[in-house]
C-alpha cells in the first residue's frame, strides 16, 4: 500500500490492510474460478446499509454514520445554503416512499409518480417520542409552489398518510417542475415543534424555508430529498392544485460567428440589388 493512501485514508489503513491481504485468500480464488459462487448476498448488504437510520434496533455507529454523508450530501447538492441559508443543523435521513419507490438520496422520480403524498417512516430515528414534529414538503427550485406540504403536530407513531391523525396546514402538491428549467430538488424536512401548530396557520406556497423555521420556532432532525423533470403530468397537476397555466420554457443558441456574417452578406446584396432597381426604373423614366 502506498504512503500516499496511508497519509489521505489513516482511518481506513486497517480495512485496507485486511482487503489487500484476502486478495489472493483461497476464497477469493475460489470465487473468480467460480464465477457462480458468491461470499455474499449484495441484496443483503444493500439492505443492511439502508438500515443505517432509516429502520429501527439499527446500530448506534450506523446512525451516525447515516448523518455524516447525509450532511455531506446536503453540502454538495447546495440544499444546505438554499434550505437553511447556511445554518448548520444534526439531521437524520428519513425513511420515505412514492409508491414502491424509495425516496433515497437525492434520486429521480418523475412527476407522475409523486401524485399522491410519500409514505414516510421515522420510527428508527433517535427523537423524543412525547414530542410532536411537523413534516414539510419543500423545493427551492420551483418559481410556481415552493411549500408543497405542511402537516403538524405528528407524533412519530403515527401513519403520516392518515389525514385523521394530523393537521394539515398546507395540503399535498405533486412535483410540478417546469418543461425547459432542468431538474428541480424536492426536500422532506421533519421539524421537532417548540408548542402546538393551529391549522389556522396562514403559510405562503412561495414562503422562504429558514423563514418559516424561524417564525414557528421549529428545528429540522430529519429530511430526505428526490429530483424531478418535467413529463405531462405537469400542466394538469399545476390546474388542479394551484389553479396555474403550465409555462414551458426553451433555450436560445446563440449564432456562431460563421452564421451572423452570412446574414449581413445576404443583406448587403439584398440592397445592392434594390439599388440597382432603382437606379435602371429611374433612367428608364428618363429615357
């Protein structure tokens, strides 16, 4: 192993050492031999790194470790700055669904699969029980609705699709991102509550997200986060929900060098050659 590896990854130098020394084991050999044969299940070991934070009796080293890359996920993707206008907060990833399609790290889903509100489980999440906690919905991409959902006074028990057992401030928009804009972040942020949210409440669709976190004294413990392009669920979504005409959107190549001096040379000839028109019809008068 090299210095260099040892100097970057002292941590892992151990896992490294026990990977390059299995190498030539006779198990590997006898895997690559039989190609057949496997050491392990890797539907097993996807399943088991899921676990981490996102089911319950999941370990305590996993969990943490679940919030590490989920705030260097959020680093890198902006969400961070754009969710929280750059303030730091502990999250765990939550455990979400559209369907029978997990809400995993920033993955994409079209907009025909978001129609109906997500399934979310935050049962395995280290938070206190007694408490309540409000679930929102929220892009900071989309100019036509940025809060798509608001619901409080959730206790982790209960079903989140159950309109019977929470208060729904704001009801459920589907993704709704633009033909023409790219791909839009859509972010499920679970808030622990300071007191009880009336749902009386009066929220703005196009509301700032930290803005709202600091007027209802709330703080983000979990969230999870998808993204979405545009497909013809859109326009009627936008109808229905919002009472809004789908705008689309295309962008402009600016021309190339090549094709702007072909159009002045066209001009310029087209008059010269009107100039020449007129100058024959008049000496034809004259004549």
């Amino acid at each position: 192993m090299s210095q260099c590896i040892r100097r970057v990854l002292p941590r892992c130098y151990k896992c490294l050492s026990r990977v390059e020394s299995s190498r030539n084991s006779s198990d590997v050999r006898f895997v690559k031999n039989n190609s057949s044969q496997s050491l392990l299940d890797l539907n097993e070991v996807h399943k088991d790194w899921k676990s981490g934070g996102h089911f319950p009796k999941a370990p305590a080293h996993i969990v943490k470790y679940g919030a590490k890359c989920l705030q260097a996920l959020l680093s890198h993707s902006r969400l961070n700055d754009h969710l929280f206008n750059g303030k730091q907060y502990r999250l765990f990833p939550l455990h979400a669904k559209h369907g029978d399609e997990n809400i995993d790290f920033g993955n994409i889903l079209p907009p025909s699969q978001t129609l109906q509100p997500p399934q979310v489980d935050w049962s395995s999440l280290p938070i206190d029980a007694d408490k309540k906690y409000t679930l929102i919905l929220y892009s900071p991409d989309c100019s036509s609705c940025k809060v798509h959902w608001w619901t409080s006074n959730i206790s982790p028990s209960d079903v989140i699709n159950n309109p019977d057992d929470i208060t729904t401030v704001l009801p459920y928009v589907p993704a709704v991102p633009l033909k023409g804009t790219g791909v839009y972040r859509y972010t499920l942020v679970l808030l622990e509550q300071s007191s009880v949210i009336s749902e009386n409440l009066q929220i703005e669709r196009l509301a700032e997200l930290y803005g709202l976190i600091s007027e209802n004294e709330l703080t983000p413990v979990g969230l999870a986060f998808y993204q979405a392009f545009w497909d013809e669920t859109v326009g009627p979504s936008l109808a229905k929900h919002l009472d809004l005409d789908e705008k689309q959107f295309c962008a402009e190549r600016p021309k190339s060098m090549h094709e702007f001096y072909a159009e002045e040379r066209f001009f310029e000839k087209r008059v010269g050659d009107e100039n020449r028109f007129h100058v024959i019809f008049n000496l034809f008068l004259l004549v």
